[in-house]
C-alpha cells in the first residue's frame, strides 16, 4: 500500500474515517448484529501500512484485520505508530479476543477513533484503558454516524432488547415473483425456485448462525436438512429448532439423519407445549431429538417469545429462520424478525399462501437489491410492519 496522508491534519483523519466508515458497510449483513467497523494501520509519516474491516459475525474485528494485512505486507512493528479506527476499540472477550489487548501488544503511539461504541458494557472504557497505558487517544467525531451506517446494531444494543434479549432472527426465504414460496407443481419438482448459486449463499448463510428456525408444517411438507453443506471450512453445525406445538415431527423426518459426508448438522431441538402427547415424546426421543416444553400463547401453540427466550439462554445469539409463509408471518408481525434476505426466482404463479401482501407492506433500512444467478436478492434490516 503506498497511500499517503498529505499532512496530520484533522481534515485528513476525518476523510480517512468517513472512507473507511463507507467501506465498511459493504460487510452490513455478514457482520450483523455487530456493527460495520473499520480501521487503518499508518506509519509515523501518515503512510498506510494495512487496512481491515470486520467482515462478518464471529470473524476477526477491523483492528485486527488491518494489523494482519500490515504484517502481511511485510511492515514492522517498528513501523505502526497510529490505529484509526471508526468504532471505539472493543474492551472485553467475547467470540473474539478485547481488541484494546491486542492494540496495546502492538505497540501502537496513538489512537485515532471516530464514534464511541454506544453499548452500555463499552462505552468509553476501552478508550479510557488504552490512555491510562500511555497511547495518545484521539477522539475525532468526524465520520459517518452508526445511524448511517450501522442503524442495525443501535436496535441490537437498545434498552427494551437488552432488557428482554432474544436472538439476533435472519429471515430467508425464495419466492416466485407473486410472492409464493412453493412453486407451480412443474416447476423444479414443485420445490425448488431459485438456482445453483443462491442455494450456495444459502448454505454459506447457514455456517454463520448459531441456529436455525423452522416450523413443524415445513418439516411435514419439505422434509428438509437443514444441514451445512459445500462450505469450505466451515466447522459450526447449527442447532436445528423445530417449533412443534403437539409433536407432530415424524420420527423417520430427514432431520434425524446422519448427515451426510462433509456435510454439518447440529442437534435436533423440538420445542412444544409443556406436556404434549407422551408417546410421541418417547418415539421423538428415540429418533433423537431433543424436546423441550414451554408455556403456549392464548391460542396454544408454543408462545414465540418464549421461543426466543429459551434459546437465547441456550447462548443462540444469531439465528436463521427457513420456514413457511404462517411463521414467517407470525415472527413479521411480533416484531421479532431483524434481518431479511429474499430470492426471486425467474417463476410465475404458485401454491398456497403468498407474501406479497407483506412483502408491500415492509419498510428496510439499508436496502440492497442485487443478482445472483437468475435470482433476484433483496437484503434489508425491516422496521416494524404496519399492521
């Protein structure tokens, strides 16, 4: 990298935060619910040494990702003397080391960050603890703000989800072009809508969440999986949860099933209604699946909240719903959907319930609308439906 800032001004450091804060939200909805960071390894001299960004859920932080590329290309240590970073440095361990520790291994002069992390367990201490071990913290407010590029991880961090937490929920889902997820029956076999290449992006979706949703219906009417297949690797099997009211998962259901060479999946987890049909209890068992009871809602079914509750305790943090049109619905309309990837496959018509009328009512925060394949992809973060 030969980029050079003209000077040390703050005009320059803030055109480099607002360059990098514009970058970074390219990784929005690999990286969510973590926010879009990035950062910039330079040399006393203002040269850029390395630069990173946090790619995706689970994966190194921007800090450490531009300290990686300035190694890689063959830069000291000696060398690096400012961290800019858009998104104060995180201070505490979780899926990935505290950032400040590495920060303050390298060696670094000085910090230059851009935002305060807004989370009530961050905020402000990593630049507090990075200044009382001597590095010149800079604090430049100059970049885009989080509700410009990150609005997802504000909602993430709010009062009322932090008081009540549940799973960070990625609905996907394909559909013919009138909404309809199950095509016309001479159409891929009367199952499949999309092509080769959105199936991969399914699969590589599935290798970063902790989880996936169903409901028992598509269980009985698709017989699927759910498993991680042609990752390269991928090493995390998601748990499979089936909301299942009266456990009416057929035991010889594919879910059960070894899965298959190179393929990953996780444990089978049935949540019900606390004390549905005992034999059936056993013969599920049996199978191999793991059942769980919980309290119904007024209709009793299993109450989605209580859903969501259970497996955050069972430490789910970002999870994927595949299911049909009725929960998808039912997750839209709690409010309980985060994140949205639809595929529109080049087909007409269909059978059963359609999502059109949702889909018209949907408002998404950072919008995208891109191709893969013959397949239309629409990403978004939803705002709440109006009902």
């Amino acid at each position: 990298m030969n980029n050079v800032l003209h000077s040390d001004s703050a005009t320059d450091l803030s055109r480099l935060l607002v360059e990098l804060g514009e970058e970074a939200r390219a990784f929005r909805f690999a990286a969510a619910p973590n926010p879009c960071v990035g950062a910039v390894v330079l040399d006393s001299s203002g040269e850029e040494l390395g630069r990173g960004f946090h790619r995706r859920w689970g994966a190194k932080h921007a800090e450490i990702s531009a300290m990686a590329a300035a190694e890689a290309a063959g830069h000291p240590k000696e060398r690096w003397h400012t961290l800019v970073v858009t998104l104060e440095p995180c201070s505490t361990a979780g899926k990935t080391g505290a950032c400040t520790d590495a920060i303050l291994a390298a060696g670094f002069s000085r910090l230059v960050v851009g935002c305060l992390d807004p989370s009530p367990e961050h905020r402000g201490r990593g630049l507090q603890l990075l200044d009382e071990h001597g590095l010149d913290v800079q604090f430049q407010p100059t970049g885009p703000p989080l509700e410009e590029v990150a609005p997802h991880f504000l909602r993430w961090i709010d009062y009322e989800r932090l008081r009540r937490p549940r799973p960070w929920m990625i609905a996907k889902w394909a559909q013919t072009r009138s909404g309809h997820l199950t095509p016309p029956a001479e159409i891929g076999d009367g199952r499949w809508i999309s092509g080769p290449d959105a199936l991969a992006e399914v699969h590589q979706l599935r290798a970063g969440v902790d989880a996936i949703l169903t409901g028992v219906g598509t269980v009985k009417a698709d017989d699927p999986r759910l498993t991680v297949r042609g990752v390269p690797g991928a090493t995390k099997a998601p748990m499979r949860i089936v909301l299942d009211t009266e456990l009416s998962t057929p035991p010889d259901a594919r879910l059960f099933e070894e899965p298959e060479a190179g393929a990953l999946g996780g444990p089978v987890v049935l949540l019900c209604r606390a004390g549905a049909n005992a034999k059936r209890h056993r013969d599920l068992l049996e199978a191999g699946a793991r059942i769980h009871g919980l309290r119904p809602d007024a209709e009793g079914h299993v109450a989605l909240r209580e859903a969501l509750a259970w497996m955050w305790r069972f430490d789910i943090r970002r999870a994927m719903l595949e299911s049909g049109p009725t929960l998808i619905q039912a997750l839209f309309e709690a409010g309980f959907v985060d994140q949205l990837r639809i595929y529109t496959g080049d087909v007409s018509g269909g059978e059963g319930d359609t999502l059109g009328p949702l889909i018209g009512r949907l408002r998404l925060d950072q919008r995208l609308e891109r191709e893969v394949g013959p397949d239309a992809v629409l990403e978004g973060f939803p705002q709440p439906i109006l009902l």
